[in-house]
C-alpha cells in the first residue's frame, strides 16, 4: 500500500514540476512575442521583480512596476527576439516552489545583435490551483556582447569562402 502511495505523490509532484516548466515557458515565449499581458498575467498580484545588474540587486517594483517593465521590453524596436531557458532546476515544497535557470537571448536590431547570457531565479506559489511567479529575479549576468550587422555580413562572406574551401577538400579526400 505505501508502495502505491508512494508512487502517487511521486507523480503528484511530477505534475507540479511540468506545470511551472510550462509557466516558465509561456513566459519566455510571451517576452520574446511582445505580449506584455499574458507576461504580466503569470505573476501573482503580490509580485516582486529584481533586476541585477553587474552583480547589483535592485528591486524594480510590484504589479504596477512589472506591467511597466513588461510593455517597454514589448515596445522595443528588435526585429526578432528569442530567448531560451536552459538547465533548470525545479523544487516543489506543498503550494510554494522554485525555478532556477539559466537563459541566452538574441536580439536582433536593424543596427546590430545584442546577445545576453543570465539566469533566472523565481519563487512561485500556487493559489486557486494555479502557479503564479511571486518573485523573479532577472540576473543580466553577461549582456554587453553587441555584434554591428556590418560585422556578420562580413563574417557571412568568410564562411562562405571557407565553406567552399572545405568542399574542394573533402572532394579531393573522397577521390
């Protein structure tokens, strides 16, 4: 009998986790697509959100400060966003549980690339069956890596010319 129950509470937590991964890829997904709502959506009324930057922790606000926060990131002129989570951990203690993760975005401006490796750390709680971010952490870790478009078109034209190279190569090596 508490073999089953075991295995019970070890799917029960199962579900908890796969319910914040997806969360947390909504969340991602909403960044990267402009949707400012449904990002502001996954925080819990209560929510904090800290942003750190050059190892500085500064507390950016509540409800109000993360809609801000959210509609100025959609309101950027990029011409296509990714950013992806990578290496996430997640603890699930009853109604409260934390994400770690670490994430690299690409950004891309008509001007230049913009790449930011960081991390995530979250404290989520669950209320009305539902999980909510309650506090965020956005560390910018690594976010000064600008690469001007000139310079890849440049890059473009090199791998290309290596490119070719490396087919006479293998060519020669086949016959």
């Amino acid at each position: 009998m508490v073999e089953i129950r075991d295995q019970v509470e070890g799917l029960v937590e199962l579900k908890e986790k796969m319910d914040i991964i997806e969360l947390q890829h909504r969340y991602v997904r909403s960044v990267d697509e402009k949707d400012w709502k449904t990002s502001v959506e996954l925080f819990h009324p209560d929510a904090k959100l800290y942003l750190i930057d050059a190892g500085k922790k500064r507390l950016l606000g509540n409800k109000t400060e993360i809609e801000t926060f959210y509609r100025g990131i959609a309101e950027k002129d990029f011409i296509f966003s990714r950013h992806f989570i990578t290496n996430y951990t997640v603890e699930v203690h009853g109604n409260t549980a934390f994400f770690k993760s670490y994430y690299n975005g690409t950004y891309i401006h008509d001007q230049f690339t913009w790449i930011i490796l960081g991390r995530y750390d979250d404290k989520m709680i669950k209320e009305n069956g539902q999980w909510k971010v309650m506090e965020k952490e956005i560390d910018h870790g690594w976010n000064d890596f600008l690469i001007p478009l000139k310079d890849l078109k440049l890059k473009k034209e090199a791998v290309k010319e290596a490119r070719k190279k490396l087919l006479i190569i293998v060519g020669q090596m086949v016959d």
